[in-house]
C-alpha cells in the first residue's frame, strides 16, 4: 500500500504479548492496530 506524500511509514519492534494486547484493545474499538496506535499518539500529543 502507498503512503501520501505527506506522511511517512514507520517500523516498530514490540514484543509479541503487548501485541496482542494491542489487538484486543484497537478491535474493541473497531480500528486496526495501526490506527489504534496512530490515535494513542495523536492524543499523547495533544496534551502536550
């Protein structure tokens, strides 16, 4: 999949268990992993 031109792709090392745990909360949610993440940043840096 393309990424736009205005943003970038990154690569992150987790561990397989907070993985999972990462699956479990985004599919309560119903988002992906990655979107789930993207949103947990997003706040983060909102707060800031």
């Amino acid at each position: 999949m393309s990424v736009k031109k205005d943003k970038i792709r990154i690569a992150v090392t987790i561990p397989r268990e907070i993985n999972e745990q990462l699956k479990i909360k985004a599919e309560q949610e119903q988002r992906s992993v990655s979107n789930y993440v993207y949103n947990l940043i997003v706040k983060d840096l909102k707060q800031d």
